[in-house]
C-alpha cells in the first residue's frame, strides 16, 4: 500500500510541476522562508542555526592552535564535518559519517576554501602554529536541501566567529578573516523542470539534484551533481544563471547585516 500512495505522490508532484506549480504553491525558483540566527552556542567561537522551510541546521565554529599541513606552512586550516542527527529524519541513524554526510561536509567545505572566504594566510601563529578552523553541520529536521541550508549556516556561523586568542596567549580575539561570501544554490530536475530549493519529496523524486556555489561577484566556487539523470549544457547553463541570480538575492536579503555589520 505504502508504494502505492508513494507513486501516487509522485505522479501528484510531476503533474504540478507540469503545470510549473508546486505542493505548498511556491514558484518554481522561490525559496520557503529563509530564518537565520547567529550566536546561539555560548562555548562556540560562532554559530548559527539556519531554517529553510521546516529544514533546520545548527553550525558551530571552533578555533584551537595546531600544526599547518606540510605543503601549506603559512596557511591555516579548515576543518569541516557533519552530523546527521537520527531525531532529524527517519532515513538518519547512529554512527559513523555515511556518504550523504561525507557528500554534505564536501560541499560545505568547498564552498568555504575555493571561494576563498576565509583569508587563510592570516591565520598563522607566532611559533609557527597556526588557527585549525573546525566547521562542525548538525542537522536537526530534515525537509530537504540541506546543502544550502548547511552552507548558509557555516557562513553564517563563520561571519560571527572570533579567534580565541587571548585564551591560548597570542593577544586580543579578532574576527575571522572573511572576505568572500559564498551562498550555495540547489535545483532539482523533474521531468525538465527546474525547482529550486527542493522539499523533500521534490528530492527524493527528483532525477537530478545540482548544488552550485558561488560568491559575490558571482564566480562559481564549486558545482555538486546527484543522481542518475542527465542534463543538457543548456540546462546546466540555465540552472548556472539561476542559482547564481538566486544567491545574490539571499546574500543581500538573509546575510546583509551579518556582511555589512
């Protein structure tokens, strides 16, 4: 009975998207309502706990001293991991990071160091240590696209993290060095129609999910496809153009206090 009902929803999901409408009446490129707030986690140096829709992601930054990797003497390090907490989804259990996880804390991190958000360089210590940024995803409720809400929140978290330099003896606490911005953006394919941020129930039919990263000027910080369907160039090209319009929009609307503050 139960895959009845399912292919039942499905085939309801498809024929809305058909008509380019959605279950909860979005439009095709419109987010659900985006909550951020910021200095949640007392013995964190950052947090933020992030909500799109009923999606919700708490991120907390920890700064300690530690030894640069051999190749990158003069550059700090980041260190990104995520915990899908079982309360969060029926689909989550105990234990090690599965691969959803691997792949979130991927796309996390990437968006992070190839964009450059944070000046590494300026995270080196007087006796040769330098600043381990560890960027630490758990995921709370779990209603779909959970890349951007947990990319939102470990930017979030990053812009109101400070160095906790006068606990380890290097002099006052500082902010972090940020000085990119970058917002991932998730669409899906269904049937040739492109949804941004997906439901849950959108994703899980969906026959491709991409993930675009990009910062304020626009360039793009990282691509991440999933699932088994394939898209056109001139579909990759317009979801591109669409996701990178979209983050504008959310940096300006969701995180321009936290930049501009």
């Amino acid at each position: 009975m139960s895959d009845v009902i399912a292919e039942i929803r499905k085939d309801y999901i498809y024929g809305l998207a058909k008509r380019q409408e959605r279950a909860d009446g979005r439009a095709l490129d419109e987010y659900r309502p985006i909550q951020v707030e910021t200095a949640l986690i007392e013995k964190a140096e950052g947090s933020a706990r992030v909500k799109i829709g009923n999606t919700q992601v708490l991120v907390g930054i920890k700064l300690q001293p530690g030894e640069p990797f051999l190749d990158s003497p003069d550059m700090g390090v980041i260190i990104t991991n995520v915990e899908l907490v079982p309360l969060a989804s029926p689909t989550f259990e105990p234990g090690p990071p599965n691969e959803n996880a691997i792949e979130l804390a991927r796309v996390v991190d990437r968006g992070v160091r190839e964009s450059g958000a944070i000046d590494l360089s300026q995270l080196t210590l007087p006796d040769g240590k330098v600043w381990l940024v560890f960027i630490d995803v758990h995921v709370l409720d779990h209603d779909g696209n959970l890349m951007d809400a947990s990319a939102l929140g470990a930017l979030a978290a990053l812009l109101t993290a400070k160095t906790p330099a006068e606990r380890y003896g290097y002099g006052p606490d500082a902010p972090l060095p940020i000085k990119e911005y970058p917002v991932a953006v998730t669409a899906v394919d269904l049937d040739g129609e492109i949804m941004l941020d997906p439901s849950l129930d959108e994703e899980m039919i969906a026959s491709s999910r991409i993930t675009v990263i990009s910062g304020a000027q626009g360039a793009l910080a990282g691509m991440q496809k999933a699932g088994t369907g394939t898209l056109s160039s001139e579909e990759i090209s317009r979801i591109v153009k669409l996701a990178t319009s979209k983050a504008t929009q959310i940096r300006d609307d969701v995180l321009g206090g936290l930049i501009n503050g």
